[in-house]
C-alpha cells in the first residue's frame, strides 16, 4: 500500500514490540495488558506524527479493543482502518508458511482469529477475501480509501 504513495511511510507494528529487550511479555499473554499499551500509543504516535509529511501505512495488529487508544496515540481526528481478516484455515496455513518470523504459534493465532471474529466490527473495515496477489488487495484497498469506507473517527 505504501508504495502506492509518494511521498508515503510504512510504519511496521512488529518493530515496535521488537524494541523491548529485557522483560518482553508476549502480548497475548493476559499480564501484558500495560505494555501492549504503551507499544501500540509508541507506534500509533509515530505514525500519526509522519502524516505531517506523507500518507502513512501502519502494518500491525490493532484490535477493536485497542482502535480507540490507537487512534488517540496518533493524534488525529479519524484513520482509515482496515482489517484484514481471511478465513481461519487461511490465517493458519500461512502462519505455518512464514520464513523467517518469529511468530509460528497456531493456538495463539486461532485465538486472536476468534478475537477479531467476534469483536463485531462494523463490516465497511473488513477485508474477508483471501486475496491470492498483494497488488489485487491493494487495488481493492486503494477505491475503498478513495471512497472513505475504512475512515474511524475518534471519540
């Protein structure tokens, strides 16, 4: 998505989380509550502060639960906010085909599915298609914004 910008930024969630070198909790571990806070109003900042100067790409995971903390973290009046959300046996198998992440964990990642699935998030923000081709997503992504389906607005 990015790179269907200029000027753009993408702002990778992950390495907000990957900064944390002593005492890292998991984040889906209940006891992380207070750090998966902090790292997503860190990253959520970020983000929100390069839109001075560009059209900004947050890739990461920001649950229903934390949209509002997000959206205070960076600032601005409303987001476009997009989850992309395929079928389980999707989500798995390409968790399984993950080269070189960290994350691999399939009971954790049917959990966090079941999370999303059943937080009730108004359809206009999901994306359920598989989407075999990343520019195919991007396209139906890109009229979408155009069209200001994805925009969330802060309370």
């Amino acid at each position: 998505m990015a790179n269907r910008f200029e000027p753009s930024a993408l702002v990778p969630g992950d390495s907000f989380f990957a900064m944390i070198k002593q005492g890292y909790i998991l984040p889906w571990l209940p006891q992380s509550r207070r750090q998966n806070t902090v790292v997503v109003e860190a990253a959520a900042a970020a983000a929100g502060r390069l839109t001075d100067i560009c059209f900004v790409v947050y890739d990461g995971v920001v649950g229903p639960w934390f949209l509002p903390t997000f959206v205070r973290g960076t600032g601005l009046p409303d987001i476009h906010y997009v989850i992309l959300l395929p079928p389980l046996e999707v989500c798995l198998e390409r968790v399984q085909g993950r080269v070189g992440h960290g994350f691999s964990d399939l009971l954790v990642t049917r959990d966090l599915y079941e999370q999303f699935a059943e937080a009730g998030v108004d359809a206009r923000h999901l994306i359920t298609e598989p989407g075999d081709h990343p520019a195919e997503l991007a396209e139906l992504i890109s009229r979408r914004l155009d069209d200001g389906l994805f925009r969330y607005a802060a309370f």
